[in-house]
C-alpha cells in the first residue's frame, strides 16, 4: 500500500480550510463582542429560563451507551484521504486539538489498518503460541482471561506520526500532524506468562506477532523485550479493545512503533532470528539521505506537541491564555517539557500536571497573558535519559528528509494578531 | 481447609505478579531461558494440534524456512500478474494512482524522489515472498495456490531485472536468488549517531539570534476541510 506518510501526488485538495470561519470568530471575539452574539439562541441566557430547567429529559437507561453530547460531534477521527490509495490501508487521526488530560478516549484513539477491521466473533477468537517451545498452545478468549492480569498506561504512537512534515510544514492541524498517537489504559496477559505457559526453549531469541486481519499483518519482536515488558491486551480504558484497536486482543509493546503492537492477534510464533517481513523491511524501516536505511528502530524518541492553541484550536480572546500539550518518550518518563513563545529562542520549563507514568503521554501547561502579538509556540521534552526532543534542523542534518518514520522534530506554531494559527517552520 | 488454599493461590499469584515489577528505564536484557525459569505453569488451554498450526502457519523467513512445496516460472507468473495484481500496481510495476508502484527505482534511494520497489528497497527475497502470501491480492488475502504463488513472486523478480524469463521460482531455487538492496539496512544506531541529542543542559534564553518563518503549511493548501459540525 502507498505508504501514509508518502508525500501527495497528484491529487491535493485545494480546499480552503474552516480556519476561516474559526478565524472570524475569534477575531471578533478578540476585539470583546458582546456574549449574546455568540449564544445559540438567547432567550436561554439568564436572566431567562432555559427549557432545560423547565421540563424533563430522558431518564436512566435512555442512553445504555453513552455517547459524547449532540454538541460535540465535531470532536472525532479525521482522516487525510490524499494519502493513500484506499481507506482500508489508511490513517484516521486522533483529534488532540480536541482533548485534555492524557487518557485517550477510546471512539477518538487513532486507527491505522492495512486490512480493514477485522470483526471477530470473541466465541472464533484463537491464539496460537508456537515454535520454541515445549507445548504449542491454542487458547480461546476466555483462555487468555483466566490467566493474571496487569493493568497499564502506555501511548502508542504510530513510527510515521509526523512522517508527513519531513519536508516542511505541510497538514495545518496538530490532529493530522501528531494525531497517530493515542495514550489508554491496557488490561491484559503478560506475554512472559504465557510464554512460560508454552514452555520457552532456550534457543528462543524473537518472537513473531502475527494479526488475523486481511493482511494477516506480522512483526518480529525480540524475546528480551516479549519478555521484559509487552502484554497481550484485551481491554482498553476498562472495556474490551475496540474493534478498531484488535478486538479481542492485541499485542501491547511499551515504547516501541506503533506497527509492532499487531492488532487481532492471532499467532506467536517463537524462533531464533527476525522474520524479516515486510513491515520491518520495505516499510517501518528508515531511508537515510546517502540511500541506507535504519531497521528495527522500534524505541520511539522522546516527543512533545502544543495541543491548544493549533490551527484547529485557534485563540478566542486576549488575556489570559493556557497553552497546553503532550509530551512522551519511549525510553522512560518525561522529565521536563520546555515551552517557547518566541520560536525557540528562550524557553522555559511547562508545568505538567497529572500522572507522568514510564512511556505513558504527559500533559502539560503554560500560561501567559496574550496582548495579540505574534507568537511562535514550540514545545520541547526532555526524558529521565537526558535525551532533548531535537529540532527538526538537526534531526534532517543526520536523517535526510526521506527517513518517512521517526520524526519527533519540534513543532511550530505561529499564532496570528487575529487569534488564527498555523502550521510553520522556523530558522 | 479451602480457605488455606486460596490464600495460598492468591499468594502464588502476586509471586508471579512479582516477577512482572515495574522495571527502570535501561532495558533489561535477561537470558531467554532465566526469564522464563521459575515462572508457574497455570494448565490453560489446550495443545494445538499439528493441523490446526499448519492452517495458520504461513511465514517464510529469509533462510527459507516456511516456505511450502511448489514452484512457478515466470511466464506463469505474468497470467498470475495481469489477472490479480495489474489493475493496482500496474502492468509494469509502476502502479496505479496512489497504489504502490512495485518495479524499477533501482538507483532512486538517495534521491530527492526515492522509489522504494521489490527490485529498488526490499532485502530479502522472503520479505516479498511471505508479504504476497500473507496479504495479496489486496482484498482477496490467502487466495493463491502454492504454485501460483511461486509464479507470481517469480515475475515480480523478473519485472525488476533480478532474474531473466526463464526463471523458475521453487524452494530450491529461493535460497540462489539475492536481492539488490540486501545490503542497504543497518541495525538501529540512533544512541551512536545522534548522540548529540541527549544533552544535560539544554539552552534556555537567547538560544539562537532572529527567528524567521521559513515555511508555512498553508501555502500547500492540502490540508482537508473539516467535515460535520463547526465548532461553535
């Protein structure tokens, strides 16, 4: 399949984008409109009774599933659609512009398939565990929910988020920019159990994660790793996986590529070398400017975006302004997060608030009082490594420009006088 | 009596839950057989029976091993080809609109429009061999005889000049057939080559002298229109 991150051919879009409109909002409500403008309707603003305090609305069990408010159908998935060929080998983004926190809600996790969805019955679900060991295995669903279980907060974040901006500024949207991450809580078997439960042989150096989705689609994964720290997960945020996300299970690869935590897991096979297939060679393997590439680069560098204000989250008002972001590292936690206003002459630390969890996405802040100037947001993490989330200057000085994966560079974004973003570079 | 017994499962549980603690940041690199010593056996599921392996056992690795019997030429493999494959990838390789082009960019890697093919990226034979087995024809996956298999990963050598036309692929002849990029990958060297990038002390104030947009993604224009609902 055309790669996502590939760059557009022919057939841009030449639309313009709803900045526009967002832009003419908020230029008005950065010159202080009156409130009632930008009411919906009114007559529901005090010192008037909404109808909503005057009568009834639906009882308990109404909504057996909740949905997110009828006002929030703007929040969702968004996909590119110049990028690849078909929509069952694509990319829909998680709309970060959109949220807060670090908990990424489940309906708005990205998706990446190279198949389609599998939709599986959880009575036909088999895992098979193979190869070295000493006791191949066949286990059901209900199988893999009788083993221990552990509870984790991992992002994962897809190797060709960003990939599109290796050249330069391209998508205006941190949604389409950075939005192949997402950050849940898995529940799940450690695969070490059930390797053991397999019986390891001592010739055992990867294992191979294979999907039961149409392109049955498979990763090596080295046994130190299998057994140091991944998970067979079967739930996300509490519930079962999404079928999106690999319903029932799927592979959990803390720090590592996106593209290793396979989804409907349907085989581990163990041997003694990589599979070499096709995912970690023509694909998720890193073409360097001189025309060698980097393979098995699974650790995803340490990285960080401003979520808000961004091209689709542009400022409404002067005063007071949160600027606010995610920060990740596949290494370990993130130690720090530094935020710029002045395109990355001066900096100073974020404040991170909430959980910062090994390999898990931060969520951190920066106030200041907005006069309407020009500002040039960027944001830099820092991990418990001491590695510095680079500038894409220097990542392109030792990467080139056709790596299509790992690009963790610094984001800019220019926040115009009339309170509209965009997607820029600096020198 | 039982209540003994399930303190001591209980138990027995958090041992092996133990094992799992959370670990530092330096990856921990055990030996395969001392991680898996002294981990208990819990007797769920089943063994999985030869046949059933079989069904699902399809990866072919870069030594050979996984591959099934069969075999096919070239000139089989071009029917195979223009049936099942050229309306995407073309009847060249050079594929079709957004479809992958698969054949020539031999030479393009380090070029400012690199073409990454069968022939021009894929180091191993394998590589193309298990991907076309496991997921081709897009949307019709695991469809293909053995035999037309072999024919097709065959004609996809011949499209890129790897072997001539009278080339037949078999188990035996994989092994002889070496791909032209099989040296261009290295293993994974970014705590080596980019160093640099773990700093102790990062600049804080006047880190570099003006700052210039030098870019902006709007002059593309290839941004989509957010469809549904405005945000009001």
């Amino acid at each position: 399949m055309a790669d996502p991150a590939d760059p557009p051919s022919s057939d841009r879009l030449s639309r313009r984008r709803l900045l526009q409109s967002a832009a003419a909002l908020g230029g008005s409500a950065v010159v202080g409109a009156d409130e009632s403008v930008l009411a919906a309707n009114p007559n529901n603003l005090p010192p008037n009774v909404p109808p909503w305090t005057r009568s009834l609305g639906d009882g308990v069990a109404a909504r057996p599933y909740g949905q997110p408010s009828k006002f929030e159908k703007h929040v969702m998935r968004r996909d590119v659609q110049w990028l690849t060929a078909s929509r069952e080998s694509s990319v829909s983004f998680t709309p970060l512009h959109e949220l807060d926190g670090i908990i990424t809600p489940s309906g708005l996790a990205f998706e990446r398939h190279h198949g389609g969805i599998a939709e599986i019955d959880p009575e036909d679900y088999r895992l098979m565990v193979h190869g070295l060991v000493g006791k191949p295995l066949m286990l059901t669903l209900a199988d893999l929910k009788r083993f221990p279980r552990v509870n984790r907060i991992y992002f994962l974040e897809c190797a060709a988020n960003s990939g599109m901006e290796w050249r330069g500024a391209q998508l205006d949207g941190c949604q389409y920019t950075h939005g192949m991450i997402h950050c849940v809580e898995y529940t799940g078997v450690p695969v070490k159990i059930l390797l053991a439960e397999a019986g390891l042989k001592t010739a055992a150096k990867w294992i191979l994660a294979e999907g039961a989705d149409a392109a049955a689609m498979g990763r090596s994964v080295p046994i130190a790793k299998a057994l140091d720290d991944c998970v067979i997960a079967y739930r996300m945020n509490g519930e079962m996986l999404r079928p999106e996300q690999g319903y029932p299970a799927r592979l959990v690869v803390p720090g590592w590529e996106g593209n290793m935590w396979v989804k409907w897991l349907r085989r581990i096979k163990v041997g003694d070398q990589p599979w070499q297939a096709r995912e970690e060679t023509a694909k998720y393997t890193d073409l360097l400017a001189d025309g060698r590439a980097r393979r098995f680069t699974f650790v995803m560098d340490a990285k960080s975006v401003i979520t808000a204000p961004s091209p689709q989250a542009p400022v409404a008002h002067k005063g007071f302004l949160v600027v606010t972001g995610l920060a990740w590292s596949g290494r370990g936690k993130v130690r720090r997060v530094d935020v710029s206003f002045d395109g990355g002459r001066n900096w100073r630390a974020a404040r991170i608030d909430g959980l910062v969890l090994d390999r898990a996405c931060v969520r951190f802040y920066a106030g200041i009082e907005w006069h309407g100037e020009d500002l040039l947001l960027q944001s830099r993490a820092i991990d418990e490594t001491g590695y510095v989330q680079p500038t894409k200057g220097d990542l392109r000085k030792i990467r080139g420009v056709n790596s299509v994966y790992h690009n963790n560079g610094i984001q800019t974004w220019h926040v115009l006088p009339s309170g509209e973003v965009e997607n820029v570079e600096v020198s | 009596m039982s209540k003994c017994r399930s303190a001591a499962a209980v138990a027995a549980v958090f041992l092996s839950l133990a094992l799992l603690a959370p670990r530092g940041v330096a990856q921990t690199r055990k030996p395969a057989a001392e991680a898996s010593a002294g981990q208990r056996v819990y007797g769920i599921g089943r063994e999985a029976k030869a046949e059933e392996i079989a069904g699902w056992d399809i990866d072919v690795r870069p030594d050979g091993q996984g591959l099934p019997d069969g075999r096919g030429s070239v000139k089989a493999g071009e029917a195979v080809y223009m049936a099942k494959c050229a309306a995407c990838h073309g009847e060249f390789g050079e594929g079709s609109g957004r479809w992958p082009q698969i054949a020539g960019g031999r030479g393009s890697l380090a070029s400012d429009d690199p073409s990454k093919t069968v022939g021009s990226y894929f180091p191993y034979l394998s590589s193309v061999f298990d991907y076309v087995r496991h997921s081709m024809p897009f949307g019709d996956a695991q469809s293909l005889g053995n035999h037309e298999l072999y024919a097709v990963v065959a004609y996809l050598l011949f499209l890129n000049d790897v072997v001539d036309e009278n080339f037949v692929l078999s188990k035996e002849t994989f092994a002889k057939v070496r791909m032209p990029n099989e040296a261009g990958f290295h293993d994974d060297d970014r705590e080596r080559t980019e160093r640099a990038f773990w700093n102790r002390k990062p600049c804080m104030t006047d880190c570099k002298a003006a700052v210039k947009i030098i870019n902006r993604a709007r002059v593309l224009d290839v941004t989509p229109q957010e469809a549904g609902p405005k945000p009001r």
